[in-house]
C-alpha cells in the first residue's frame, strides 16, 4: 500500500525485526539503484508504451508490484522534505513530499 517516506522505513525495519524471508537486513534502495529495475525491464522490451514494467516484474516472479512510485531512501539535495521516487509504470524519476506523498516501498538487500 502507499504510505510516507517514514512509514516505508519503519515497514522496512518491520520485515528486518520478523527476519523477513530469514533476512534482517533488508533497506530501501538509493535513488541510484531503484532505477536499475526499470531499466532492466526495459531492456526486455517492457515501457509503459507496450507492457507497463510492473507487468514485467509479476509475470517473473516478484509478488503485487503496482504501477505506481517507489521510495528511495535518497533524500532530495536542493529540497530536504522531498525523496527520490520512481515510476513502475513508466520509469520516471521524480521527487514525494516526505510527509504528504504516499508511494510504495520496494524492499531489498545487499548483493552477495
């Protein structure tokens, strides 16, 4: 569901207390590594012209991704009430209002 900037961390620090799928380190990805997902989706012909990119992302195995923005955990630099979003529609990256805008979270960890 769509929650603020900090409702997304505490149900990120939620999945790491109930040690989520056995993990405790899951994070909101950097505004820097959420648009890898689209882009990856992308490259697989996916945009929001053909097949919207959250299509993508249920059809191989991710559960619910909605069409809709995600938070990063990147604050905005110029305007420090705004994070860094990203459209799973469309790909487009802009900004929420921490405290007003309700986006979705995308839960992930650390390559290994």
């Amino acid at each position: 569901k769509g929650m603020t900037w900090g409702d997304a961390f505490k149900f990120i620090e939620s999945l790491n207390e109930q040690k989520y799928a056995g993990y405790n380190d899951w994070r909101l990805p950097s505004k820097e590594e959420l648009p890898t997902l689209v882009n990856f989706a992308k490259g697989q012909g996916y945009t929001n012209y053909t097949q919207k990119i959250n299509e993508y992302f249920n059809m191989i195995g991710f559960k619910n991704v909605q069409a809709y923005a995600y938070w990063s955990s990147t604050t905005h630099t110029s305007y420090t009430t705004f994070a860094w979003v990203v459209s799973m529609w469309d790909g487009h990256v802009g900004d929420g209002d921490l405290n007003t805008s309700f986006e979705y979270g995308w839960p992930v960890r650390s390559g290994q």
